[in-house]
C-alpha cells in the first residue's frame, strides 16, 4: 500500500509539508474537510492549503509557525480549529526537524459527545450523591439538636440509615473511579484463586436483608474455583442482583453452575425483560431500563470488569418473561 492510499484509509484526516512549508501529500478526507482538490494540493504552500482559521480569524500556519522555535520542539498539542464552512475540526501536528510536518484533523463532534458524557457524568454524580447526602446531613442535624431527647432505639435507627447512606455514598465513589479507569485503560486487578459460591451467597444475603423481594440462590454441588479480584467480581455480582430487584416484579433468580471453562453466573428478573434491538446498548453509560431509578452505571460496569477479567456477558430472555443476563468467568490466570 503506497503512502496515498494509507492516509486515504485511516479515520482522520491527514496532510503532511516538506521542511521548506510545500504540501506533499494530503487524504481525500483531508481534501473534502477544507474544501479544496486533492490532486491540486500537493507543491501548494501550506499556508494556502491549510485554510482554518481560529475565533479572532488567524490561520493555523500564522499562529503555530510550527517551523520555528527550538530544535526540540516536536509537535503542536491538538487544539479547534474552524474549517471553511464554519465546521469545528481538532487539528494536532508532528514535527520532524528537517524532514516533514504531518497533521491530522478530526471532526470536533467527537469533542462535542466527550463534553456531552462529561455533562451527563456530572448531572449523574449529583443527582446520585444528593440523597444520600440529604439523609446524613437531616439525620446527623438532628442527633445534635435533639439528643438529650431522643430514646436509644430512636438514635439507634438514626445511625443506621446514616450508616447505610454512607456506605451508598462509598460505593457510588468506587464505581466512578472505575468508570474513569476502564475508560482511560487503567483498571487494576488484583485476581486470585477464589470460591465463587462464597462471594455470591455473601452478596445475595447482603441485598435480601435490604429488600422485601425474594432471592433465590441455586449452586451447582461441585464448582471450580475462578481467577478474579473478589472485590471486582463481588461488585458485579452485586450490580446484576439489585438490577434484578430494581426492574423486576418476582422472584429473582441467581444460579451458579460450572462450563468447561470456569463458571457460569445467570440471573433472572421476573420484569419486563429488554428488547433485542436495546441490548446492544444496555452496557453503555447512563442506559437505563424503565423508570426505576440507578445511576445508569451499574451493567457498564458490569460489562467492562467482567470482559477485564477475561469473561463475557450476554443478555437473554429469562424463561418468567424477565430479562436473563448471563455472565462467564474463567477458572485459569492464564485468560487474564
């Protein structure tokens, strides 16, 4: 593949200039952002070429001098630029002394969906924080106001809810921590051998003391161990048993059973299950099903720390007429 059907293949779009500022080549793409003839660009100036210009109306070439400075200098960091027709782009630059710039341009609507996920990330940890933070600071005030004449059973039940408001609030900061590490790449786990049944039936013991719903644990006799963090198994564990309370209207069923591989989680809710054509979406940023509150994190969470892990996840349709989600975890360090 010659150099011209390479830049013309990649998803951006690209010009490079010799050392003394002349085009040398540019991508079709590139062509048809900043309104010009590809076949004509090549031995242009880039200045001529390069027709973006920033909010005060100075072009690219003019503010960077990008052949100018110290002989160290290396690239020009990706900064908006408006095309032509009044489009944003992102531009950023390579700088080979003495040979060629090369630059690639994108479409600032990837930006603009960033700043969106940034904006909704925002709206979700306050709207998720207030109530909980609502219950500790009414409680604790009244504690203070009130304690010569409040009974023990009374301030008992205060400091349990600002207990439990506390430990919400403490999960809702690990799971943002780890959406911001799976999406930077940056997720660290600590696996180890470890006993499925054990971690499930904590879990679901856990959510049955803190629901009036019924959870009904069903686990192979014999199961191999798998290799995960605990810590990050329990929490998905725990995201699919509370999805399945929050969305169904039964008895939600968890079952623990061995594959050839490790071992096999499937929890059913007795809901209103989800549509084939939504499932592709339910593992991505605030999706949430129905109107039953959530932060629209949790089966995010669950799908990227179980593909961590070397597993898979696969929704169904549960045999009450619920949704079925279906997660595999494997029983070898070598899967990680």
């Amino acid at each position: 593949m010659d150099a011209q059907a390479l830049a013309d293949s990649l998803p951006d779009g690209v010009l490079t200039a010799s050392a003394d500022g002349t085009v040398t080549l540019i991508s079709a793409l590139a062509a048809r952002m900043l309104g010009i003839d590809a076949d004509q660009a090549p031995g242009r100036p880039l200045a001529d070429v390069l027709t973006l210009r920033d909010g005060e109306g100075r072009g690219w070439v003019e503010l960077n001098e990008p052949y100018r400075g110290l002989p160290s200098r290396t690239g020009v960091p990706e900064q908006s630029w408006l095309l032509p027709d009044g489009t944003e782009v992102l531009v950023s630059a390579r700088i080979n002394r003495g040979k060629e710039l090369a630059l690639t341009l994108r479409n600032g609507r990837g930006r603009a969906r960033l700043d969106r996920e940034r904006s909704d990330l925002v709206a979700t940890v306050a709207h998720e924080l207030r109530s909980p933070l609502t219950g500790v600071k009414g409680f604790v005030q009244a504690l203070l106001n009130r304690w010569d004449k409040l009974n023990d059973e009374q301030k008992k039940l205060m400091l349990t809810t600002v207990h439990a408001d506390s430990d919400r609030l403490s999960r809702l900061i690990a799971e943002l921590l780890d959406v911001a590490r799976i999406d930077t790449g940056r997720l660290q786990l600590y696996p180890r051998p470890s006993d499925a049944a054990t971690l499930v039936r904590r879990v679901v013991d856990s959510v049955r003391a803190s629901t009036s719903r019924t959870i009904e644990l069903t686990t192979a006799a014999e199961l191999p161990e798998i290799f995960v963090d605990p810590d990050k198994f329990t929490q998905v564990v725990t995201n699919l048993v509370e999805n399945g309370v929050r969305h169904g209207d039964g008895v939600v069923h968890v079952q623990l059973a061995p594959t050839p591989d490790g071992v096999r989680l499937v929890v059913d809710d007795e809901g209103e299950g989800i549509p084939h054509d939504l499932r592709k979406r339910v593992f991505t940023k605030f999706w949430k099903g129905g109107a039953r509150g959530g932060s629209g994190l949790g089966l995010y969470l669950v799908g990227g720390l179980t593909k961590a892990h070397g597993g898979t996840v696969t929704i169904a349709d549960a045999p009450g007429g619920g949704a079925r989600i279906v997660t595999e975890w494997p029983s070898g360090e070598g899967r990680l």
